[in-house]
C-alpha cells in the first residue's frame, strides 16, 4: 500500500492537474481513492502481479 504521505503528495498532482485541464477541484474522496487504485494497478500490471492488477 502507498504511504500516507505519498498519497496526500498524489492528491494535490490530482488537483493541480484538473486545474490545468480547466477541471473545477473535486473534493470527494471517492475520485482519490479510484486514482490510486489504479496506479495500485498499473504497478501490479507492470511487476507482472497478476493479483494486484485485476483487483
């Protein structure tokens, strides 16, 4: 799992690349957490852990 604070660090990229994309922020929680389970995934496809990427 990814650390706490890589995940706040990857949450602001999130946000500042909406803002760069002229996304209004999105403060739920849900729309993180969907991000970084697919980082979680493609990490997996790419290490060949075919567990990880079909969770």
């Amino acid at each position: 799992m990814i650390e706490k604070d890589i995940k706040a660090e990857l949450k602001m990229a999130i946000l500042v690349k909406l803002a760069e994309f002229g996304y209004p922020p999105v403060m739920m929680e849900a729309v993180y957490k969907n991000v970084l389970e697919q980082a979680e995934n493609l990490r997996g496809i790419r290490e060949g852990d075919c567990k990880t990427a079909l969770r």
